[in-house]
C-alpha cells in the first residue's frame, strides 16, 4: 500500500521505517528543514538501536523517501500522522500541529484517504478531525478517520513495532478497519523479513485489537497513566522503606510475582520521564476534569513524580553537606536507557538543581550529550564515565546505560575524590562497588558503607 507518514521523529521515523520493512511504499514528510535535509542526506536525526540500518535498508531499495508534507499527502493512500502533540501550559495536549495537517490533507488531497492518528490523542480528537476535514476540504476529499494508538518504547522501538504486544486500531467504518487489517497484515502474522532476530518464525502473534475510534484513543491515555501509576507507587514504598529500613528490592519482587500485579514498572527511581508519561498523564487528568470526572488519583501520582528530583536532591546533600563548589559526577542524561532523548528527563531536573546550587557539574552520557549541551552548556561535558568521575565527591547514576554497570571500580575509585555512589536507579553491583572501596546510596534500600566493616569486626 502507498503510506505517507507526516512527522519523522522518534515515532514516525520507527513507523515509517518498519512499515517500509515489511513491505510497503512509504513517503516520510517532516517539516523541521534540518531534520528533513539530513534524513535526505542518510544521516538520522535521532538515535534508536537498528532504525539506523532498517531506514538505510529501505531507502536502498526504492520503498522510503523523505520530502514535503504536501506531496506525501498527495500521494498517498493511508496518511499516518505522527506529529508531536506537547503538554500546553495547563497540561491540555497541543493539538495545533495534528489540526495543521488535518487542514493540509482537506485542502491539498482528494478522493479517498485513510487518516490515521497515530501520535497520542485525547479522546474525541478523531471526531474533531472528521469534522474540521470536512469544513476546510475543497478538493472532494472522502475519507476515514482511524485511531492507531503507538505503544513503542525509545530505545526498543523498531523491536516493538515490529514484533508488539498489541495493535489497536479505533474505527468507525469497515472500509478503515479493512485498511489497516492489510496494512499490518505481516505483523500480525509475524512474516515479514525481521532486521533484528534469526528466527522470528517462533514468535507469538500480536493482538489485534479493533475498537472505535474514542476508545482507542483512550486505551493509549490509560496505559501510559497506569504505568506511571506503577512507578509512583512503588517510589512511595521505597520511601516508606527508607523509613523502616526495609529494602524496596525485595519488596517489589515480592510483589511482582503475583501475576495479577507483575515484575515490571516496578523499579523505584529518581521518577518517570521522556515524551510520553509525564505529559499523557497530564493530558489524561485534564480529559478527566473536562469530561466531568475526578481523576484525583493521577494528580497524586504526578506530584508523587514531581517530588523525586527533590528527593534525590537531598539524599545528595545530606551526604556532602554543602554543595557550593563540590565537584559531582552525572553519569546518564537521557530519561532511559539506549536513547538520545532528554525531553522531561529527571536527569536534567537533577542537573539544573545541582547547577543552580552552584555545584561543579560533570556529565558524560553514551548518545544524549548532544541534545544537552545546547540545553545545558554550564556542564562540563566528559568523553567517558571515568574521565567524568575525575576528583568528583560523588557520582550519581541517573540513566541505567549497561555500560555503567559494567565499570572497573577499582580503578574508579582511584580517579574520584571520595568514593561514594548515589545510585538513583538501583542499577549497580552493590556487592562489587563496596568491595572496591565504595560507599553506595541507593534507593528505598539499606545503604553500603564498606567502612563500617572493620568497625563491626572489632566489636
Ligand atoms: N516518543 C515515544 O516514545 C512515543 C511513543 C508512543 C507515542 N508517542 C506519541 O507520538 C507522537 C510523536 O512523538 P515523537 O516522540 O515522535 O515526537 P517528535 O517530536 O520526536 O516528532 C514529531 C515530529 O513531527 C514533525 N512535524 C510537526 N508538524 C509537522 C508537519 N506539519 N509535517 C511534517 N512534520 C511535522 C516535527 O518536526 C517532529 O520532527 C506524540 O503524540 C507522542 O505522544 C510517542
């Protein structure tokens, strides 16, 4: 099918990369010219283990392009959109870049188009598009309008487009369902040709999931303020372990395996972060309100989030007193893992506080330093994560890269000013940090000190 997918960023460059994958002439419009030229020119613009190859392989054989919105609107069949849709001041989703498309499309095609809104949407949004198509189209457009909410996760999204849990697709009209049945027909079935496994043949299948379209838009809403849900409360339990001195470790894989509650989201932290959480939630209470409905339990499970950098803050200086002046070391940048994206990131929270606390900040963060810098340029950018801990009076761990966990502390500990280890994601060896000399906080968890050690012999 010819597919034109409007927006190329982390989302819309995934889909329409995987969709050119698995078998479909795919146009890709973006609007940022620099983004556009370089996507133009083979260089991506955003970092995502294998999109990289998959958008190359795809190029190469004739089945991507990039270019201008209006002539993928144009020539395509389906028109996915995939353009940003930020928190406003009020926490509303900014809609004005789905509603410019949604003119460019009234205005520009004609005959039959599959409009699909894939960026996160609040409920109703696909009937408003209906009706705005219809007021502003002057060219005998006839369409549909579906929902096709996104679950990828940054840094895994090719692996989740290509091999989901679930498709969900909200439609109003068979024409639509029948549509996006063809277009994610070797998905579903898992028979396309995988750019990332051998032996894909011994997947599940994904769920195909068809509802109408408010409901689908409400599905992605409610998924992402559940998981956010998770995160907050299990960050209040690392606190009420902090206060008994009970291990938040323990306590959450006990829980997690109760299948009714399950393992993941379950990993108490310095807060949840990026694109998607922090606004969806704030999208999803102000649905809530608008509609009618209290939905005080997320705006709980915000502030419990918004007050994790502070937190964090402070288990810092209560370990080094005055922070004026010191020298600390930020391993991570980026909101998670094996990405290169700081949006809403905690760790650039906990940058900005330390700065403003007139600390020496030192970072070094394997793919995010790039987009930090022109954010944060007070930082001392570090080509590694030794040369950032040089004469550091502590490192803290902010983005659970592998590759921090797979650090020589002995040798570290020869290069920072005191050995101590502010672990914000409970992502380190303990066991090998304290063997090296290390002092370790972490999160909702009994704390190391290797220096306790001989005392407790002696007595
Ligand atoms: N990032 C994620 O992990 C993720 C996961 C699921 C869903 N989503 C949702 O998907 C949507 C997109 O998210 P993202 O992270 O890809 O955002 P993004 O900001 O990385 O990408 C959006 C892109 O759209 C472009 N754009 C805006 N208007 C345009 C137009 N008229 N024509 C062409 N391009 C245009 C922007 O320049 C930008 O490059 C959001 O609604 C987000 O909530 C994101």
């Amino acid at each position: 099918m010819k597919i034109s997918v409007i927006g190329a960023g982390y989302v819309g460059l995934t889909t329409a990369a995987c969709l050119a994958q698995i078998g479909h002439d795919v146009f890709c419009s973006e609007s940022d010219k620099q983004k556009l030229g370089m996507l133009q020119a083979g260089v991506m613009p955003v970092f995502e283990p294998h999109l990289e190859h998959v958008v190359k392989n795809a190029c190469s054989a004739g089945r991507l392009r990039f270019g201008a919105t209006e002539e993928a609107i144009g020539w395509a069949d389906a028109i996915f959109i995939c353009v940003g849709t930020p928190p406003l001041a009020n926490g509303d989703a900014d809609l004005s870049a789905i509603e410019s498309v949604a003119r460019m499309i009234a205005k520009r095609a004609s005959g039959y188009r599959l409009i699909v809104e894939k960026s996160t949407v609040p409920v109703q949004t696909g009937a408003q598009l209906r009706k705005h198509l219809l007021v502003h189209s002057t060219n005998g457009l006839k369409y549909d309008v579906a929902s096709n909410p996104e679950f990828l996760r940054e840094g895994t999204s090719v692996e989740d487009f290509l091999h989901p849990d679930r498709i969900v697709i909200g439609v109003d009209a068979s024409r639509a369902e029948k549509m996006l049945r063809e277009i994610y027909e070797p998905i579903i079935d898992q028979i396309f040709d995988c750019p990332i496994h051998d032996a894909c043949g011994q997947r599940k299948e994904s769920a195909f999931l068809v509802t109408d379209t408010g409901s689908a838009e409400l599905i992605k809403h409610a998924a992402n303020s559940f998981l956010a849900m998770k995160i907050s409360f299990i960050n209040m339990v690392a606190n009420l372990c902090e206060a008994v001195g009970a291990d938040v470790t323990k306590v959450a894989q006990g829980m997690g395996l109760d299948p009714r509650i399950g393992s993941t989201f379950l990993n108490p932290g310095i807060g949840f972060g990026g694109f998607c959480l922090p606004k969806d939630v704030q999208a999803f209470i102000r649905i809530a309100e608008k509609s009618g409905c209290d939905f005080s339990l997320l705006k709980e499970v915000e502030t419990i989030n918004q007050r994790r950098v502070e937190h964090f803050v402070e288990k810092i200086r209560k370990e080094l007193w005055v922070l004026r002046g010191k020298r600390i070391c930020l391993w991570g940048l980026a909101f998670k893992p094996n990405t290169d994206d700081i949006r809403f990131a905690p760790a650039i929270a906990i940058a900005k506080t330390l700065l403003a606390e007139r600390m020496q900040v030192r970072a070094f963060d394997p793919q995010a330093m790039e987009k930090a810098k022109t954010l944060l340029p007070e930082i001392t950018y570090c080509n590694n994560a030794y040369e950032a801990a040089e004469g550091a009076d502590a490192v803290l761990l902010l983005t659970e890269w592998e590759e921090f966990r797979r650090t020589d502390w002995c040798h570290l500990a020869t290069l920072v000013e005191r050995p101590l280890i502010i672990d914000g994601r409970n992502a380190l060896p303990l066991e090998d940090l304290t063997r090296s000399g290390f002092e370790y906080i972490g999160i909702g968890g009994p704390s190391a000190s290797p220096r306790l050690e001989p005392v407790m012999i002696r007595v």
